[in-house]
C-alpha cells in the first residue's frame, strides 16, 4: 500500500526532488556579471590613476582651484557696509596665500583655519565686515609665517637617502 504524497504541504523538499525540477528563469541578463566586472575594473583603474595624479601635485592644483572657486563666489557675497578698501586688502591677501600654497611655503595644515572661516563666513551667503577683517587677519598670519619661514631658512629640505 502506498500513500501519495502532496508535495506542497510537505515541509522538506528532497535532494532527488529539487534536482529534477527544470533550471527557475535566470533573474540577471547572462552579460550582466561581465558588465559589473568591467565597471569595477574601469573603478580601479580610475582609483590609481586619482592617486597618482594626487600624488604627484594635484592635490595642490585641486586645493588652489577649490580656494580660487570659493573666494570668487565670495565676492558676489559681501554686505553692503563692507568697503572698497576692504574688498581689495582680503583680495590681496588672499591672493598672496594662494600663490604661497601653490609654491609650498604654506602647508595644508597651516592653511586649515583660514579654509574653516571661510566656510563659516560664506555658510549664510553673506560677508560682513567683521568676517572680512577677520579673514584677512587669518590669511596675513598665515603668510607672515610663510614669510619667516623664507627668510630663517627653515623651509624642508628634501632628504637623500
């Protein structure tokens, strides 16, 4: 005697009867796995190439870009009550910094607190007086320093190995 089986209420599904069933319908496309590899290679490749261009002196190129992007904008952000003379000393010395950073008398690190201000002060879309002077002050610190550095010598030299 035997008994039939109704396979849908049964809880365990057999080995012998999950390897007769046919093949379920494919859910990706049969290139998809090639195109995903090839996405993550042209990734790598990208990745290296970003590195290698960073560290070769981009860095410096894509920082004085950023900072020459953001001062720009800037001047389309100063309060009425900021003067001429104001506009044109923070231009200056912000130009000074800039050209400081690209000849490396001024490190990343040392340009930080100005970057931090003038994100703070460009943060509502306007420059008060009071933002301008402090930023300049900052910037002219900066670039007094870069400055002593020049002249005490003190500037890194590269080690030979």
């Amino acid at each position: 005697m035997t008994v039939s089986e109704n396979t849908s209420t049964r809880r365990f599904v057999w080995p012998a009867d999950y390897y007769s069933t046919p093949l379920p319908a494919p859910v990706l496309p049969r290139w998809a796995p090639f195109g995903c590899g090839a996405v993550a290679v042209v990734v790598l490749i990208m990745v290296f190439a970003g590195g290698a261009f960073l560290s070769s002196g981009g860095f410096l190129e894509v920082m004085d870009f950023a900072i020459g992007m953001t001062v720009s904008e800037m001047t389309g952000q100063y309060a009425a009550d900021v003067t001429a003379a104001q506009k044109k000393s923070l231009d200056d010395a912000v130009v000074l910094l800039r050209k400081n950073f690209r000849e490396e008398k001024v490190s990343i690190v040392n340009l930080q607190p100005f970057l931090e201000r003038l994100r703070d002060a460009s943060s509502d879309k306007k420059i008060t007086p009071e933002e301008a002077s402090l930023l300049e002050d900052i910037a002219r610190r900066i670039n007094a320093r870069a400055q002593a550095r020049d002249h005490h010598g003190d500037r890194r030299q590269p080690t030979r190995g």
